[in-house]
C-alpha cells in the first residue's frame, strides 16, 4: 500500500489492538467497526504527517502501522539536520489537529444527519485528546522527541541520554501520580515507559555520535526486517556494514548481537562466539547472556560463569533466569564446583526449572554422584 508515494504496511496486530480498544469505546458491533475506523485514519494522517515532512526534505520515509501504533522512519541513507528533524517529528500532532479542525468544519455541514455528526465528533476530539497526550515531554512520544533534539542542539550527542534521564523522572513522576490518582491504566502505561527510558538510558553508556547517523539507523532497520524475513544474508550484510561504519558504541553493539544470533542460528557457533566475545566485558544484558550462551558451547566454562555475573543481575522473566542459571550450573558442574553447582541450580528451580530433569544431563554426569549434590536432592525430593 502506498499513499502520496510513501509505502504503509499494516500489521494484523495493529487491527487486533485497535478492535480491542475500538470495543470497549463503541461497546456494540456497529459502535465497534466505526471506532476502528476513526482509529485507523487518526493514526495513518498523524504518521502521514511525519512521512509528507520527512519526504519534503528529500528523505524516503516508510510507514508502518504496529500493535500500538505507528512508526514513520526513513529509508536510505538521506542525513537531515536536527532543526528540520525537529519539524517531521512536530508534524504529526500537528496533522492530528488539523483533522480535528476539518472534523468539526465538516460537522456544521452535516448537522441534519445525527449519526455522521457523532463520528466527525468523535473524530476530532480524539484526534486533539491523542495530539495532546502525544506531545508530553516523554519518549517514546513525539513529545519526548522533541525534547530530545533540542537536548541534542544543545548538548550534542550526550543529549539523548539527558532527554532519557527526563522521560524516566517524568513518566515515573507521571506514573505514581496517576497510581494514587485512580487511573491505573495510565500508571501502568507511564511506568512501562520509565522503565524503557531507564533501561535505553543503561544500555546507551557507550553512545557515540555515530549511532544517531541516520543512514546507520536506517541499516539497522533493514537488516532487522530483512532477517524477519527470512533474507538472512542480506541481514547479515547489512548487520556488517554497521559493525564496519561504527566501530563502537550502541549501534555497533546492537549489530554485533544481532549478526552473532544468525550465525549462532546458522550453527556457526565459534564464528559467532569470536564475533560477540570482541565487544569485551562492559556489554550489555543481551550481548553478555549471549556471550553465556556462546562461550558454554565452546566449552569455556569459566569465561560463562563471568558473563553469567554480568547478565544475570538486569533479568526480568522466570523463563530467562531459568536458562542462564541453568547454564551457569552446567559450567560450574564441568568445573568441578560443587557449591556453586547447588547455588545456581536452586536459582534455576525457583524460576521454574524441573530440577529432576536438569540433574541427569550429561553435564552434571561427574558431580552427580557427590555427597553434597545427593543431599540436596534428597531434600528437595522430600520438600
């Protein structure tokens, strides 16, 4: 699909979160299908607004309609400065209040038909209501963009973590206000985005200039659809331009991580253990649990354990705790260490692992017969 020669592509997700929320606000099947309606062209003209603005100044933008929303990013290598950055990211409240004002000049013509009357309405007040919420200070939203590239102009690159910092006090600020306030539903809404911020803020301790350049960014994308797609070699391509172009930093990582995990799909496991064992011990949660992953498989059992120490601290599921503890009590049964063996299979086992089944892998076949090891199943089994 493309509008105004700019390509859209939906996600049946997107029709799945818009049907939901379409339902509760028409509450009936009519109410439901106009909703979703309302839904789809508020969002496609408030993403249409980023892509026209994005497209005048000469960049070829793309447009991608997703579970909670959209994204509008550009394609190729096309670099705008951060004033006319500025202006695509404003653009799109700005054609979410210019629906609005066509909503309600289209409402004075349609007075003697109450049900088109009700739509028009409905449309511009969300689109003002949505427009409004979208223009706080907080990143992801436009608004926190905004705040972003000014922080850029200001600072340079070291703005994007100032305008990270903001978004967290903010949101969090935001999110206990509302918790206390009776609105839980945006709470939860605010603190997911100061835990991203905050998160985004960890992982961007090695940010450079680089990793703002667009046309890395836009690589970026591409290799990650691409790879989706099944197109690993031009991912892998891609991820390798980005690695060459950057040298550090979080784009560079980012790229490494993703071009270990083909090759390590691929079966090309010491290919992938040299790739991401490069990026050295300040790595990230992903690129440490997969440095785990990696170096058990090659056998460096002392090399997991340390990336274990790094990784294990910033898990946020049972099921991922699980893996890496269960790992780590593999590495630590072939070297030997019993204590620490116990250590990480009770971690393991307290996030869902079947400890049964774990024990007779052949990893633990020359601890399995220790006192110590005997005894701690023992008491589990009649726990």
């Amino acid at each position: 699909m493309r509008l105004f020669g700019i390509p859209i592509k939906i996600s049946p997700m997107f029709f799945v979160m818009a049907a939901i929320i379409a339902y509760f606000l028409g509450r009936s099947l009519i109410g439901t299908a106009i909703w979703m309606v309302i839904i789809f062209v508020s969002v496609l003209v408030h993403e249409l607004g980023h892509g026209l603005v994005s497209k005048a100044f000469g960049q070829s933008p793309k447009i991608e309609l997703v579970l909670f929303g959209g994204m509008t990013y550009p394609q190729g290598n096309k670099r705008i400065s951060l004033g006319k950055e500025f202006l695509v990211v404003l653009a799109g409240p700005l054609f979410g209040f210019l629906l609005s004002f066509v909503a309600f000049i289209l409402m004075a013509l349609a007075t003697e038909s109450p049900v088109i009357y009700s739509i028009l309405f409905a449309t511009a007040v969300i689109n003002i209501y949505w427009s409004l919420i979208n223009l706080l200070p907080i990143l992801p939203l436009d608004g926190g963009h905004l705040v972003r590239i000014f922080l850029e102009m200001l600072f340079g690159p070291r703005g994007w973590r100032i305008a990270l910092l903001v978004s967290f006090a903010l949101a969090a600020a935001g999110g206990v206000f509302f918790l206390f306030g009776g609105g839980l539903f945006i709470a939860i809404i605010l603190f997911l985005f100061a835990f991203q911020n905050l998160e985004s803020f960890r992982q961007t301790r090695g940010f450079t200039p680089v990793d703002r350049d667009p046309s890395i960014q836009s690589r970026l994308v591409e290799a990650a659809a691409a790879n989706e797609a099944g197109n690993s070699q031009l991912a892998k391509k891609l991820y390798k331009e980005v690695i060459t172009l950057t040298g550090d930093g979080v784009a560079h990582e980012s790229a490494t991580v993703a071009l270990a995990e083909i090759y390590e799909k691929e079966g090309a496991i010491e290919k992938a253990y040299t790739l991401i064992k490069k990026l050295g011990k300040e790595c990230s949660q992903n690129a440490c649990c997969l440095l785990q992953k990696l170096a058990f498989e090659m056998k460096q059992y002392q090399e997991a354990i340390l990336a274990t120490n790094s990784c294990y601290r910033t898990l946020s599921t049972p099921d991922q705790v699980a893996e890496v503890a269960t790992i780590a009590a593999k590495s630590a049964a072939q070297l030997g260490r019993v204590d620490e063996t116990l250590e990480w299979l009770e971690a393991a086992q307290r996030s869902g692992a079947k400890l049964d089944e774990i024990i007779q892998e052949p990893d633990f076949t020359q601890i399995r017969d220790n006192e110590k090891v005997r005894a701690y199943l023992s008491r589990k089994k009649t726990s």
